[in-house]
C-alpha cells in the first residue's frame, strides 16, 4: 500500500494531525512482516496490520472487549476489499531467548485466558472452529509414512475430540508472545478458537532447545511451565495429573510430527528440519509405547 493508502485508511480508525508509517520487522530474524507496519500518530504508537484469515473474527468474537492478554482492537477498516486492525503496540520482548519471568508470565496470561473461555459453547464456532481443526490434523496422518508414529498419532486423534475445550491460540510459538513489564500478550490471532486445552501449551514448549537457533528454551524451564500449566489450570478444573501428562505428552507428539508430515508431504530434501523431527517423534513415540509421559 502507498503512505497515502495507509493514512486515509488510518484516519478513519483514528484520526490524527499526523503520521508515519514503518515497515514492522521480525524480530526473529530482521525481515518485514507483509501488511504489518509500525504507526506514529501525535506521539501516540500503534500497530496496523492486515487482517489474515479468522483473525479479525477473533478479535471481534474473543477480544471484545479487550483482554490482558491480547492487543486492544482500536480501530477496523476496509481497503481493497481486505479488512485491516488498527491495535494496541506492546513495548517488550518475545519468548525466543526464553526466562522464566517472560514464561512465568506467558503461562500464567494463558491460565487466565483459557480459564475465561473454559467449554464456552457459544463461540465455539468462531474463528478457527474445533470441525475444521480437526479435518486438518487428521490429515497429516497419511504423510507419516510408519506404522508406529501412525498407531500414535491415532491416540492423539482419539484425545482431540474427547479432551475438553477452550480458547487457544494454534500458533504460540514463542515469537507470538511478548512480555511487556510482566504483562504477557498473545499476538497473530489467525488460527485461534476453541479447540483442546493443551493445544496452545504444546505448540509454545515442544520446539525450544537449550541451544535453540530459533527458540532457546532449557528442558529445566519447558518441565517448570508444563508444571506451572497445571498447577494454575488444569488442577483448578478437576483435571487429573495423570490425564494432563498423558494429553500434554500425545499433543507434544503431534508437534513433533507436524515437521514428519511436511517433510513427507512436500519431499524431505526440501525440508531441513525433517530429520531431526523424525528421530525425535520415532524416540517420543517409543516412551508413549512405555506409557511415558513427559516431564511429569
């Protein structure tokens, strides 16, 4: 979009004497997010970003009105038949370069979110709903290619539509959450409903290693917030240890195995991560044969 695009488009969700528009870079790796930019509006700062997928429905459905831990929705506004949210900008860092303070944080705005939309019915059907989800991941199973990973990932399936539900946001990974002066915020809403309640804690913890390029996060801080999780959630809703540390173990080897059914799917050689995921997914699916759970 032109500047002149991005102010009449602004002016309508905020009006202002004046503004500037920044490109929004990744801090993950210093490229430019597409249709995010960073506003400047009579010293005031915000973010404007385009719209993808459920995202404005979340806000709309979830985040009205506002939650801790979600950017406040200022503003909505339509150009080029596309919908675009004017939102709160949090000043703070993401989970890459994992702490406990940033996870403790994290852990505890995700134990009040999920508790504020805990077997809620009546968004059930927004955003990503529990029907579409499902569709998605059952297809991954066909990529699997091996008859161990395939009896596990059944098990799983099978824990997907019984486990109860709540709001989750299907892509937390570690960039998607910022902590600001203790206050942790769940940003990129695009795949968020209400789905199993171990979906958004898996997806946070599975993929962070001591010595992580992409998400630093040591085994001692991954098994402090699944007990963190627990003791702050799951326990206050009745739910056993034991059931907890059997659905958290089988929603980590889903995680695993997302990488098992990219690789297969689109041609291991273009994959880089494919190997390593299979090893691991392979060695989880072992422990689950065992009746292992992870890190309880």
């Amino acid at each position: 979009m032109t500047e002149e695009a991005l102010r009449a488009l602004t002016e309508r969700m905020a009006p202002a004497a004046a503004y500037s528009f920044t490109p929004r870079p990744r801090e993950e790796d210093g490229s430019v997010y597409e249709g995010v930019w960073d506003v400047t509006a009579d010293g005031a700062r915000y973010i404007l970003k385009r719209a993808k997928e459920r995202e404005a429905e979340a806000y709309r459905t979830f985040f009205t009105p506002p939650r801790s831990y979600a950017p406040a929705l200022l503003g909505r506004g339509e150009w080029g038949g596309e919908e675009y949210l004017l939102l709160e900008y949090i000043a703070g860092e993401n989970l890459q370069r994992c702490t406990r303070g940033k996870l403790d944080a994290a852990i505890g705005a995700l134990a009040l979110m999920q508790s504020d939309f805990w077997q809620t019915a009546s968004t059930a059907e927004a955003g990503l709903n529990f029907a579409e989800s499902f569709s998605q991941r059952k297809k991954r199973r066909d990529f699997l290619a091996s008859s161990l990973l395939e009896k596990h990932y059944d098990e799983y399936l099978g824990l997907y539509e019984r486990l109860p539900r709540t709001l989750c946001h299907d892509d937390l990974l570690p960039f998607n959450v910022i902590v600001s002066a203790g206050r942790a915020v769940f940003i990129d809403w695009e795949a968020g409903g209400i789905l199993p309640y171990p979906a958004s804690l898996a997806r946070l913890v599975a993929h962070g290693r001591s010595h992580g390029n992409l998400f630093r996060m040591t085994p001692g801080q991954r098994a402090y917030a699944v007990g963190r999780y627990y003791s702050g959630f799951a326990a206050r809703h009745g739910i056993a240890r034991a059931d907890y540390g059997r659905a958290l173990s089988y929603f980590l080897f889903s995680e695993l195995c997302e990488w098992v059914f990219v690789g297969n799917r689109s041609g291991k050689e273009k994959c880089p991560y494919y190997a390593r995921y299979f090893r691991a997914a392979n060695k989880m699916a072992r422990m689950l044969e065992k009746g292992a759970s992870v890190f309880i």
